[in-house]
C-alpha cells in the first residue's frame, strides 16, 4: 500500500516539466545515475502512464532530445532510483509536490514554466504571497478541463477560496461567468500581473492588462476606449470601477448605486468650485434635482465613458 | 403611480415602422416562454479512455437538446438578468485527438470544445491544434446577445438588443525552441438596435428618446517573437488595432417632454419641447498601433523582469445632426450640427521588477513601473439653432496622465509551518488638464488649466500558518494614505483587514474568511465621505465517495457609505444646498447549495439553490413616512435597495448506454424588487428546462 502511495505521488504532480530552476533551494546535483527513465515508472503507476500521452508534459518523452532531468516523471519529480530501490514511499520521492512547500513548488515549475510572459510576475502574486502555490489550482495527472491543466472548471476551481466573488456573479446583473461567456482569465491573470496604470496602481492587484496597459474592461468593451478629445477623467484615472461592479451587482448595468443621480453626486459634490479649472465640478446650477428630468442625469449625459464632440457629454 | 416611458413600445412601434410585423410575432411567440442556465450537462459519457484509430486517440462528446422558458413578469428584467430562450441547441460539443506517440504527421493534439450553439444567448467555441515542436494554433469565438432595457440610468429612454461577436486567434510557432514565433488576431463587433436619446434645442431641455442601429466593429492584428539567450527571456510584440464605428441615429416616434417628465414643481413652466424630426451620423474611426517588449531572467539568487509599452492611439471622427419640432417655450425649433475633429493619445508604460532570494526561505522583490498618457484633441464645433448661427468653435482639450510607483515586498517563510510577508508601496500621480476654445470670427481665446497630484502610500503585512497539514491560516492587513485623491470617493485614508481558515482534506473541504475595507476621504475635500465594507464567507465542500457530493457557501457582504453633498435644488428655484448627505447601505447575504448523487449507479441528480438577498437597512419603504422635505425625500428613496434574486434547479442525468444519456432540468428565476424604485414593477419569475441527449459516438 506504501509503495502504491508512494508511486502515485510520484507522478502525481509530474509534468511541469523539469525541476531543475537555478532559483529553487539547493538539491543535489543532479547525477545521470540517478535516472532510471519514464519506463521505469510506469510499471507501478500504470494508471497515470496510460493516459500521460495526453498530458502536455508528454512532450518532453516524444521529443526524445531532453536530458534525464527534464524528461518525463522525473522532469518533475526528480531521479527515481532511490524511489524504486526503496520499493516506493514518499520520502524517497527527490520532489514529491504533495510533501513540498509552496515556494519549492512554485521553483520546480518555473524551472520550464518561467518561459511564458504571462508568469512574469508570478513571484510577487498575491496568491504566491498567500501560499497558493501550482498545485493549488493545476492537476497535473487528473485535470478536469482540456486546456491549462486546471483541478475544476475554472469558474469553480477559483470559487473554490472566492467565495464571496461566486455570490456576485449570481446576482441580477452580472459578467456571464457562470453562463461560460466569460472566464476569470479574462480580466484576471492568477499568475501575477504588471502593476495597474490606473487608480493609485496599488490596488487591484492581478488584473490581466489590455496591451496597452489599460484596464482589462477595454479589451471587450472598446467602444469605451477612445481616444476621446473630452475623456471622463475620472473613467481614465480612476478605472471603470469609480462606477461599476465588475464582477456583479443588484443594480442594473453593474452600477454602484440604484439610482444614476447617487452615483453622479457622490463625485460631482462642490470638490471644486463649479468652474472647469478646479477639479470636479459640481452639478450645473441650471439643474433643479427636484426636477425628474435632472435626476435621470444619463439621458442628457449620454456619451459619459469619452465624447468627441461635446465636453459635456451630450453627444 | 406613473408607468414610466416604455422603451419596449418604442421598440416595437420601430420594428413595425420597418415592416417588422413578422418579427414582432416571432418575438410575441418568444415572450411566451423563456429558458435555463443549467445546462450543458458535464456528467460524463462514452469510454473514458477514448477510442483509438490508428494512430491517434479520439474522445467525442456532443449533447443535443431543447431549451424552454416561461416568463411571468417583466421579460426586459429577465432578458437583462438571464436571457435564456426557446429552442434547439447544441448544449455542449467536445472533441479531443491526441497522438499516442507525440509524432502525428499534421498534428499531436486537437481539443474542440463548444457551448450553446444554436442561438443560446451565451455561445463559445475553443479550438487549440498543436503539433509539438512546430505549432501550436489556440481560437476562441463567443457570442453574447446582450439586452438591457436601461431602466436605471435614463428612466426608461435607453435600450439596447444587440449581439456581440469576439474572436481571437493565436498561432506560435516553434513552441517548445528557444526562439519562437506569434502572430495573432482579434475580432470585436456589436450589432443591433438601440435606443438612446437626445437633449436638442436649448440646454435646460429634456432628454428624448432617438433610435439607433448600433454599427462597431474593432480589428485587431499582433506579431510576436519570444527568444531564449544567455539565460534572458526577450519578447517583443507589435500589434495594429483598428476600431470602426457608423451608427446611424433617427426619430424613435415623435414623444413630447411634458409626457416623460409631467412638472412635479409647483408654478414650474411645463417644457414643451417634442422631437419631430432627427438625423445624425457620426462615423469614427481609430487605430491604437502599439509595441510590447518584455525582458525576463531568472538565476539562483535573483531575477529581473523590464517590460516597455508604448500605445499610439488616434481617432478621427465627425457628426452631423439636424432636429427639428418645439422648443421649450413652445414656439417652432430647428437644430443643426456639425462636428468634425480628430484625437490622439499615446501611452507610454515601463516596468522594472528585481526579485532577490538570499536565502532559500527568503524572496524579496521590487518593483518601478511608470506610466505617462497624453490626450491631445481638437473638436471643430458649428451650430445654427432656429436659424441663428452660432457660428464654429473650435474645442480643445489637453489631458496628461503621468504615475510612478515603487512597491517592495518581501516573503519569509520562518518554518515549514509559518510565513510572513510585508510590503510597501509609494505612488504619486500627476494630473493635468488644459482646456480652451477659440471662435474664429473672434481674436480670443480662453484657457482653463488644472493640475493635481497625489501621492498614496501604503505598507501591507501578512502570517500564513499551517500548524497541521490541512489546516491553513492566513491573516492581512493593508494601511494607505494619500494626500489629495482626485475624487471624493477615490482611496484616500484605508485600510484593510483579511483573515482566512481553510481546512482541506480528500474529502472534505471548509474554508472561512472575513475582509473589510474602511476609507474615509483625504483631508482637504470639501465634503466629506467615507466608506466601510465587510464580507464573511464560510462554505465547505463534501465528497465522501463516488456516488455523493455537497458543496454549500454562506457569504454575507455589507457596505455603507455616507458622502458629503452640495447640488442645486428647490421647490421653486434651484438653491446650492449643502446639508445633505448622501447616505447607502446594503446588506447582501447570499446562499449558494448544490448536491449531487447517483441512483443505482445509473442516473445522476443534481440538486441547487442560490439566494442573493439585499435587505437593505430594513426599512419597509423607500422614503420613511415622518420624512416631508421633498430634497430629503428624495435623497432617503436612493439610500438602499432592497431584493431578492433567488434561482433552484434539478438537473437528472440518466445512462441508456455506455455512450448515451438523457438529461432533464428545470430551473426557475425570480427576481423580486422591494421599493419598485423606478416607478416601475420589473420583478419577474420563470420557469426554465431543457431536455437533451448527450452521446459519445
């Protein structure tokens, strides 16, 4: 039983191809003598090797051109010898990823994985800061999705801690992650990302930027983009989420607030002194709010998100 | 009370002024019934382990069904929230080939997987070809036929009906090599009816409603190429995007201001401004040509990561627009604009990122990053209104966007079992705006300039503790001050508090957490404003064997905020009022509880229930009765919420054979408003199903 444990986990986590990152703790050296090759492997775990053909990592055994290091079940997991000679166990797994701490996981796969531009920043994630690791979200040998290698679906694989992030796409208006419209990915990069150009660029974190470093909302929403010659400036520096809910909301079109003339309120409240030259200005004094037609302020202020020809939105 | 402008009537009457007559009894038919949100159905069929042909492994799944829906209530609420209709799908399609070798002639790999084909609101389709050391092709289609009836933001006047088309596709070549090839495209297009609506004549008008057919279309083409040399990692990308839009605007039927906005002042003179005639046209056209070039290596001790971006971003643009009806005062109106203009926006971004490791335990990273934006445009603006021209002014706005901040953390795992982290951010921004118009047949000129700066720091410190295997604490806290936000209700003085419990087995999974935020506004704003949220979580997860799965969340998320006010407002004339404040609290708890469980090792039933309910501050109506100022009265109707949205469904999935399964379920919406705030009841309820037949052949 400690032998068929042990092999499991051996392969259990393989496929992040090789381990070998210079930044990782140090292990020995790597000794050709301790490589016994995939072959060896499969004769325990006969489970995982049937399918590894389909795993992406599989391509380091058909490329037949990788060193023993980077090749197959010990790409990850390390040399097998000991392993095998120990007629199995965990403890005699140089990389057994179930017994590993997050950060010596995260080193094994950047040791091929550090590669791709869209982990550039993995090291200063907040779920690399938090201890979430590869493994916490990547199945290496049972993942339920095609691509990525996911644990679950990966709506529910990010449910699985966000929970209050589920509850708000089922609220009445809402991304349509749940109807598979829309992924997480989408507007989110759980690998880390580069640091937001709007707000104060501290927070959010994680955001999977448009190219030009813009908030993600525009890579869908480019109608929105502009340039415009008269920008909302608080759209441009402060981000859709001056307004908006991205993930979902109980107020139509992911609003804030229920009501349009709040929202519009709460920042144009006399911060400056009405005049165009000193910060937000206040609402017109030609508008009377007990008036309906004043509250409704987006049917006059209809091109809110950037216009080109009227600076104060109208058109 | 009222029933608002219907925009639905609107609609309807211009698919009828179009010989719509044919569509508006499709849509008739279609409004008799609705559909789900449950499928498509992800038990499993067919051989787990593929079948295989020569010398591929084929897996293929496809689930075809009907979808049905009865909508009792307001359908543009459901059609906004939920959307599902009548029909025959494609629920679900799914196709892999893998090579059992890795050496398959054109391709190693295929995996095609699509969702909702056959006009679901929501369809997809992923493809990704790969054939390993050569190429690697990834494409992802979507559509999202989007309705939104507008209610909340324009009373009723906006709506749209639209479809959204996107696509993208990615090819790398030499995938697995030290150097590597990437071309790309994107496609993004929206298409369909809308209606928007229109302040013409004079400024103190109303908003009346005009009719749209929404017309844009944004293309985007990228090559890249990734190389691997002396243990540096170079990318470099360019990409062209061009963004098109040509939708045109006329008269959405001939509606009187007096009827959308009846005078509720007391001696107010009735606005009777009515739209009688309108065109407008405002072709534009963008482009945002950009480079991206990423630097990225990593040694034993340290790593490094540059990235530079620079976006150039034009747009050229014109309108023409020509109203005709009655002006305010009643006597006969005309309008005629003419806009014509061009901006520009270039964008430069860098990012500098060094991460130490002194020591195995040990990772320190910091981080530089600049931004600086530039919009720069003139609009060339010509009026004559009622026969009086205007004349041309010609607009120009200057807006300079430049941030730098510097962010260090560090990450120090002191045991197997304890780990801190710390950071420190400094941010400062400069904001500046200048502005001016310019009348040619005058020699003047008038220049507004503004400049604002803010600088935001912020330390954050963190302990993660795992005192036994599965269990997991995490706990956080984040401080920010900032010396002058540009907005009121921007991070100013917060912090943050996090604390989080997961206790992870096979079997069973539970978790808890607790987050708030508090931030008040900076000194020196003229109002006040604060805001203070906080969201508990607890769920678990129970997956005690093959045959039984539980999984239940509880999430309550509270929010208030009180903001300062000044605003114009009176019951006869408008007066600065500056004694008001604009108060809003919510109250959210949601449920979420799902079930799965086999029956005789033939059918599967999945059993859920989600809940979001608002309960606002608990009041029992929107303005409290003892309130008589109408400001106040006002005010007081906006400042919570209440609702409920609540969704159960039943899903049975039953094995007819090794490679086929019948499938039912029924789902049902309802969507309950407590104040009916608009005026208008939008609550809704439905009961929506499918049927469908998943097989593996």
């Amino acid at each position: 039983m400690m032998r068929v444990a042990a092999f499991l986990s051996l392969l259990c986590a393989a496929g992040v191809l090789p381990a070998q990152n210079p930044a990782s703790p140090p292990s020995p050296a790597p000794a050709a003598s301790r490589f016994v090759g995939s072959n060896a492997c499969k004769t325990c775990h006969a489970d995982v090797w049937l399918n590894f053909y389909k795993n992406p990592h599989f391509k380091s055994i058909a490329s037949g051109q990788e060193p023993p290091e980077r090749t197959g079940c010990e790409g990850c997991h390390g040399g097998a010898k000991a392993h095998i000679e120990a007629r199995g166990g965990k403890a005699t797994i140089p990389h057994a990823f179930s017994l590993m701490p997050p950060q010596q996981v995260l080193e094994d796969c950047l040791g091929c994985h550090a590669r791709d531009l869209s982990r550039s920043n993995i090291r200063r994630s907040e779920h690399t800061q938090n201890g979430v690791a590869c493994t916490g979200c990547h199945s290496i040998h049972h993942s339920a999705t095609p691509k990525y290698l996911l644990a679950k679906k990966q709506s529910e694989l990010c449910y699985t801690c966000h929970a209050a992030i589920r509850s708000q796409f089922e609220m009445p208006s809402k991304h349509r992650v749940n109807e598979g419209f829309v992924q997480c990915t989408d507007c989110h990069n759980p690998h880390g990302a580069f640091t937001a150009t709007w707000r104060m660029a501290q927070r959010p974190r994680m955001i999977e930027q448009a190219m030009g470093g813009e908030s993600p909302c525009l890579k869908c929403h480019v109608d929105k983009r502009g340039p415009f010659v008269f920008e909302h400036p608080s759209v441009r520096v402060e981000g859709c989420e001056i307004c908006h809910s991205p993930h979902g909301s109980m107020n139509a079109k992911l609003l804030k607030r229920p009501v349009v003339f709040t929202l519009c309120l709460e920042c144009h409240n006399g911060g400056g002194d009405g005049t165009r030259n000193a910060g937000v200005d206040i609402q017109s004094a030609r508008h009377n709010l007990l008036d309906p037609k004043y509250q409704k302020c987006t049917t006059c202020h209809v091109r809110l998100h950037g216009s080109n020809s009227d600076q104060y939105f109208l058109r | 009370m009222r029933k608002p402008f219907d925009i639905r009537e609107v609609l309807w009457g211009r698919l009828a002024t179009c010989g719509g007559w044919s569509i508006r009894l499709l849509l008739a038919c279609a409004s008799l019934s609705a559909q789900q949100v449950v499928a498509p159905t992800p038990e499993p069929v067919g051989p787990a382990r593929g079948e295989n042909s020569g010398n591929y492994n084929i897996t293929q799944s496809f689930e075809i069904g009907y979808r049905w829906s009865l909508v009792n209530g307001d359908l543009g609420e459901y059609r906004s929230d939920v959307n599902y209709r009548n029909g025959l799908r494609l629920l679900a399609g799914s196709i892999t080939i893998n090579s059992k070798d890795g050496h398959g002639h054109y391709f190693d790999s295929i995996a095609l997987n699509t969702l909702g084909l056959g006009n679901d609101p929501y369809q997809s389709a992923s493809l990704r070809i790969e054939k390993n050391r050569l190429y690697r092709y990834d494409m992802l289609w979507r559509l999202n036929d989007y309705y939104n009836p507008g209610l909340t933001v324009a009373g009723g006047l906006h709506a749209m009906d639209t479809i959204r088309r996107m696509q993208d596709h990615e090819i790398t070549l030499l995938p697995q090599s030290h150097f590597r090839v990437r071309a790309g495209y994107s496609r993004d297009t929206q298409t369909g009816p809308a209606l928007s609506s229109a302040l013409e004549f004079d400024a103190t008008g109303s908003g009346l409603p005009i009719f749209s057919n929404v017309r844009r279309e944004w293309n985007e083409y990228r090559v890249g190429a990734d190389a691997d040399f002396a243990g540096f990692k170079f990318t470099i990308l360019h990409r062209w995007d061009f963004y098109k839009e040509d939708t045109p605007y006329s008269l959405a039927g001939v509606v009187a201001a007096s009827a959308l906005n009846p005078p509720l002042i007391p001696g107010a003179i009735t606005d009777a401004t009515v739209l009688q005639g309108f065109q407008r046209s405002e072709p534009n056209h963008g482009r945002n040509p950009g480079w991206l070039g990423n630097l990225f290596s990593s040694r034993k001790r340290w790593a490094l990561n540059a990235r530079i971006n620079y976006t150039s971003g034009r747009n050229d643009f014109a309108l023409t627009e020509a109203a005709t009806g009655t002006g305010r005062l009643g006597g006969a109106a005309s309008r005629q604009i003419a806009v014509l203009g061009d901006a520009e926006r270039p964008m430069l971004n860098g990012e500098f990122t060094v991460s130490l490791f002194p020591t195995a335990r040990l990772t320190v990273v910091n981080s530089t990053a600049v931004s600086n934006l530039r919009i720069i445009g003139p609009s060339t603006y010509s009026e004559i209104n009622t026969g009086t021209d205007l004349g041309t002014s010609v607009f120009f706005r200057y807006l300079r966007d430049r941030l730098v901040t510097n962010t260090t953390t560090a990450n120090y795992r002191v045991t197997d079992w304890i780990a801190f982290f710390a950071g420190y951010a400094y941010t400062d921004r400069l904001v500046r705006t200048e502005e001016g118009f310019a009348i040619p047949a005058f020699a003047s000129t008038t220049n507004d300039a503004y400049e604002t700066s803010n600088r935001l720091q912020t330390g954050r410190a963190g302990v993660r503790i795992k005192p036994v295997k599965p269990l997991t604490v995490t706990l956080n806290g984040e401080i920010g001050r900032a010396n002058n936000p540009l907005t009121p209700i921007s991070d100013g003085n917060y912090h943050t508090l996090g604390g989080r419990v997961d206790y992870r087995v096979k079997k069973l999974q539970l978790s808890t957490s607790y987050g708030q935020v508090y931030n008040v506004g900076a000194p020196g704003l003229v109002t006040t404003y604060s805001s203070h949220s906080r969201s508990y979580t607890a769920s678990a997860s129970l997956a005690p064997n093959s045959w039984f799965a539980l999984d239940a969340s509880y999430v309550k998320m509270h929010l208030d905020t009180v903001t300062g006010l000044q605003f114009f407002a009176g019951p006869i004339r408008p007066q600065l009022q500056s004694d008001y404040s604009s108060f809003y609290i919510s109250n959210i708890h949601a449920v979420n509880f799902g079930s799965r469980f086999e029956i005789a090792k033939r059918a599967d039933v999945y059993v859920g229930y989600s809940i979001t309910k608002d309960t606002g501050d608990g009041r029992a109506t929107a303005a409290p009765a003892n309130v008589t100022d109408p400001i106040q009265s006002l005010l007081s109707g906006a400042q919570t919420f209440p609702l409920t949205y609540q969704s159960p469904l039943v899903r049975v999935s039953v094995r007819i054979s090794a490679k086929v399964r019948w499938n039912a379920a029924w789902q049902f919406y309802n969507y309950g408003e407590t104040f009916h705030l608009f005026g208008y009841d939008q609550n809704f309820n439905a009961h929506t199903g499918y049927t469908s037949i998943l097989w593996a052949f």
